[in-house]
C-alpha cells in the first residue's frame, strides 16, 4: 500500500496545508485528504508541483509499505518481454532469482536481483548462480542485472560492487566465460526512484545503457574474431 508522507516533510518545513495547496495553486482538499492519508490515488500534477515546492523526490513523498524488495518486484518490466512468474531451478541449488524475464520466443533471458544491502557474498553469489545456470542450461542469449537499492552511508555503491564482481568475473569465473557465448552482459546500476510508487517499463538497451553511463559494466560479450 502506498502511504504519503507529505504531514511529516511539511511539519518539519513548519508549513500548513492551506499555504502549501496556496502557493501551489491546487484545491486545499485535495492537498489536505494526501497530507492525511486518505487518499488512494495520487495525480501526476499534484506530485509535480510537490515534489518541486518542497525540492524532494517522489520516492521521498511516497512510500510502499510492502517494502522495497515486493514494491520493486511488483512494479519493474522490460518493454516487449514477459516476466516468468515462477522460475525455480532445481539443477542449480534451486536457482530463484527476483525477477526473470523472456521474449515471446524465449531466445532472450534477462535476470535481475534486486538488493538493498551491501553484502558482497550476496552480490557474488547471485551472479556465480546465473553464470553457472546459463552454462548447464546452454542459454544462448542471457543478461544479468543487480539493482542496487541501499540507503544510508554504508550503502553500496555502484563502483564499489561492480570492480568486486569485475575481480571475481575475472578471476575466478573467466573459464565458463571463455566456454560459453551465450552471457551477453552483466551490470550493476541503481534502482529507479519511481518504482517505488508504480509500474517502471525499461528497454533492455536503456539498461545497458545506463550501466555504461555509469561505470556499472561487469562484462560484456565481444565477439571473437
């Protein structure tokens, strides 16, 4: 369920609601029933003009209870590929990743693991398990992504996780590389604001994109010549 949190940030602003709905120009109830929680739905132009006056993002004025991991698993996708609802394999220590994603002819496998700590032995596992399911399972076009979703001074960042999986892609984990063709790329990047408010679709090139355009490449796949 998503609760807003704009009676906390206006209280400590010391602002009331009538001079927040003034100076925004929005109707007072409308703005009074969100600062009460009694509300289900939340415009667009309402959360603009908020999230501006007050200079905060929306994933800082709404809030899911569910948590984060549910929240995101229940609100990411990938343009043009269909979630695999119950993915389990039993092949690879019952291999049971957050969210797996295929194309309408299954040729395409994209895996992502959503994490909110900075655990490094989760990190390296969740990717040793997909390397190791692609090469038992001879998948010919895989994609792996962690979304890192920390908070906090400790939080993870990006850097730091993607040159800990580099090493460990690079040292340990560099033969199954060299055996298969079929792990196209692997990537950390940070997890998008909005989805923790509602439904996020991505292209998988975006993806890659993003990973590129912040230092989160861990591998790609470069044909041989």
């Amino acid at each position: 369920m998503v609760k807003s949190k704009l009676k906390e940030i206006i209280d400590k602003k010391g602002l009331s609601i009538r001079k927040v709905a003034g100076d925004i120009e929005y109707r007072f109830e409308t703005v009074r029933r969100m600062y009460n929680n009694d509300t289900k739905h939340y415009p667009q132009d309402l959360l603009d003009k908020l999230c501006t006056y007050l200079d905060i993002e929306v994933g800082e004025l709404l809030v899911n209870k569910r948590g984060k991991d549910a929240t995101f698993k229940a609100n990411f996708k990938i343009e043009g590929m269909k979630r695999i609802e119950k993915f389990r394999s039993d092949s690879i220590d019952r291999y049971s990743p957050d969210l797996v994603f295929t194309d309408e002819q299954k040729n395409k496998l994209v895996i992502i693991e959503h994490s909110s700590t900075g655990d490094r032995k989760v990190h390296i596992g969740e990717m040793t398990q997909f390397v190791m399911y692609c090469k038992a399972k001879r998948v010919e076009d895989a994609y792996f992504f962690i979304f890192l979703d920390g908070a906090g001074a400790t939080a993870p960042t990006v850097e730091t996780v993607k040159k800990r999986l580099e090493y460990y892609a690079e040292n340990l984990l560099s033969g199954i590389f060299k055996e298969t063709n079929g792990i196209k790329f692997i990537g950390v990047l940070g997890c998008p604001e909005d989805v923790r408010v509602g439904e996020v679709t991505e292209k998988l090139g975006d993806l890659i994109k993003a990973c590129s355009d912040n230092g989160g490449i861990v591998y790609k796949w470069q044909e041989k010549k």
